[in-house]
C-alpha cells in the first residue's frame, strides 16, 4: 500500500502590526482583513496586500499611474527609499498578480496559486512600509521634540 506523503510549509505567523495608532485607518482596514483571511485564502490576502500598495503609493507618495507596475517603477527609482523596500515592493506586484491574473505553470498547464507563505511575505512587506512611512517619522519628530526641549532648557539652539 502506498504511503500519502503530505508536505507542511511552516512560516511565522504574523498577528497585527504592533503600532498601528499612527497608521491611518483607510490602510488599516485592508491591512487586518489581509491577515484575516490568509488562511483560508492566500490569493485573497495577496489580493488585498496588493491594492493597500497601490492605495499608499498614490496617496502617500503621490504616484498614480495607469498600471502598478508603472507605480512601482517609480517608487523604486526614487532614491530617498531605502533599497531594502525598493526591492521587497515588486514582489507585491508581483504575487499579486498571480493572485488577481490567473497564471499557468508552463510545464504542467495548471494553475499556480499563491502559497500561504508568499502572501504572508507581502504582509510583511507592508509592515515594513507602515514602519518607514508612518512610524519612524513619527517616532523621530518625538525624539525632537523631546530633545528640543531639552536644549531650550540648556539654553542650546534647538535641532532643524
């Protein structure tokens, strides 16, 4: 008798992003509900992991064009991103797009779906983008102002 052999791909679970007081809640709302169904829907996740992308590259960074892939070009060529963004932004793009656009692998003709742990990558990915556009901002203008009133005290000039 022929044994089943069964294949677990094991990955970090993540839960929530742990300062999302400071990101707006029009990103939160896709953000969570990406979480929520990854298990039960990788593609969907992925799906929505995608459009909160789009929707912070046209908002935040104020880049609207036709396509996302266009938008990402451009978001990858400005150089005050960090290349450790740039680079993780295009697989959102990416598996998304294998989310959105049904793709047959080229040697079996079957459909490829988008693995738990790809779509649990672009979550990441994300949390990463909430941390450099939203968090550390916030977290630096903090620490100024903390800092400022500090010097003021010394009687020092405030830092720019």
């Amino acid at each position: 008798m022929d044994k089943i052999v069964s294949e677990n791909f094991i990955y970090p679970k993540t839960n929530s992003f742990q300062n999302s007081i400071d990101i707006p809640k029009q990103y939160l709302e896709d953000y969570e509900e990406a979480i929520k169904v990854l298990s039960a829907s990788p593609k969907a996740s992925a799906a929505l992991t995608r459009r909160l992308l789009q929707n912070i590259l046209r908002e935040e960074f104020n880049i609207s064009e036709k396509s996302l892939a266009k938008e990402i070009e451009i978001f990858t060529n400005k150089t005050d991103i960090p290349s450790y963004l740039t680079d993780a932004v295009d697989a959102v793009r990416q598996v998304g797009n294998i989310a959105a656009h049904p793709s047959k692998d080229l040697s079996t003709g079957e459909i490829v779906p988008v693995e738990k742990g790809e779509a649990e990558w672009l979550i990441e990915v994300i949390e990463q983008l909430f941390d450099f556009v939203f968090i550390q901002p916030k977290k630096l203008e903090k620490r100024k102002q903390e800092l400022n009133l500090k010097l003021d005290k010394l009687g020092k000039p405030q830092m720019k």
